[in-house]
C-alpha cells in the first residue's frame, strides 16, 4: 500500500517537472512611428494610402517630428462628398493639404487633454481644428475619437468617425472684381466726343468729311 503511495507521488511529481513552465505574456512591441500605427489597422486602408499618393511618409515617420494625427476609417472616407473626394483622387496639392489638415506637429495631444475644454489648434496644413471636449465623447470638429491615445515613439494617433474637411475646400471661389476702364481709352473716347461735337457745320454742297477711328473726324482735303 505504501509503495503503491510512494510511486503514485513519484509520478505525479514526474508528470509536473515533465510539463514546460509557460512564459510569461510578453507585451507587444511598439510600433516604430505614427505611420505603422496607422498601417497596422486595416480600417484606416484608405488614409494609408493617401498619406502614400501625397508623398508624405517621411512626416509620419521621421523621429525627429513629433506629431498628431486624427485618421478616419475606411467607412467615415467613404461618407465624404464627391466634390472633397475628387478633390484629393485628381490633385496632389489638395491630396496634400487634405492629409496636413488632418495632422498637428510639434506636440502629441493626447485625448484627456481634450476633455473638458475647447480649443482651435493649427493643422500642419496652417489652417484650424476645432477641439471640443465639452461633455461627452472628445470630437474634433464634427469627428468623435472612437479610439484615441494609440502611441507611437514619435507622436499619437487618435482614430476618428469622420473625415476632416479644410474649410478651403468648401470656400466659395472669389468673385471676380469688375474691370476699370482703361483711362488712356477713357481719353480718347472724351477727345472724340468733344472734337465731335466741336466741328463747325459743313458749308451747303461741300464735300462730306471721312470718320477716322483714331482721330476724330478728317477732311479729305486741305492736307
């Protein structure tokens, strides 16, 4: 009976050392800029892409550049108008300028920094965000951060449930101001009406006189 209990102990000690020791849960690496964060989400597919077409990758990868960046889903860019949309497919510069809107450099705001306030920050496209955090879910502008604060050595994404749109994209284009008369062409339209209305009467049966374009009215002859 003791035998029995020694051997039974024995192999269940066996059985134990017998089993690998799990390794603890390592925490994942962190992503080596703004941009793999934003690669590493496939729901911001077409930002990534945008960000590619502008040419812009350096700014979200360099380390040097500390940046905030509110990146819409998939689904929120595909809510845009067609106008904005078309903008950004056909024009580089407005590619551009659409992506920057959506950026701040030189600072990582994070989401509790938002909260219970109102701010209007520049973009780096040099024109202005509109933060408020007033109650509720932070937006900016019209856009809630639905996932905010995913970190980066070189800044912070926050992502967002609406594109950003620059107010120059939905600005009225000038109205042209009206052209001024030309003050040479003025003058000599008031040469004219004065040399005109200056010349004496021609004598009964003389020979009528030649309109001229530039000057006035000429006689045919006498010259």
């Amino acid at each position: 009976m003791q035998s029995a209990l020694r051997f039974s102990v024995v192999a269940v000690v066996a059985a134990l050392l017998a089993v690998p020791v799990l390794a603890k849960d390592e925490a994942p690496a962190q992503p080596a800029n703004v941009l793999a964060v934003i690669k590493s989400h496939k729901e911001l597919g077409k930002f990534a892409d945008l960000i590619d077409s502008a040419g812009l990758e350096d700014m979200f990868k360099d380390k040097g550049n500390v940046i905030t960046v509110f990146v819409p889903t998939d689904e929120a860019m595909g809510k845009m108008s067609a106008d904005v949309a078309k903008r950004i497919k056909t024009d580089k510069a407005h590619t551009q300028s659409f992506v920057k809107y959506h950026a701040i450099t030189g600072s990582q705001v994070f989401a509790g920094s938002i909260r219970n306030r109102r701010a209007s920050p520049s973009s780096a496209s040099g024109e202005s965000l509109s933060f408020d955090g007033i109650g509720g879910t932070p937006k900016v502008n019209t856009a809630h951060l639905v996932m905010p604060d995913l970190q980066a050595p070189n800044g912070v994404v926050h992502i967002i449930d609406a594109a950003l749109v620059p107010p120059s994209f939905t600005e009225p284009p000038a109205a042209k101001e009206p052209v001024a008369a030309s003050p040479t062409a003025a003058g000599m339209e008031k040469d004219f009406t004065q040399e005109n209305a200056a010349a004496p009467s021609a004598p009964a049966g003389a020979p009528q006189a030649e309109k001229s374009p530039s000057t006035g009215w000429k006689k045919i002859f006498g010259w």
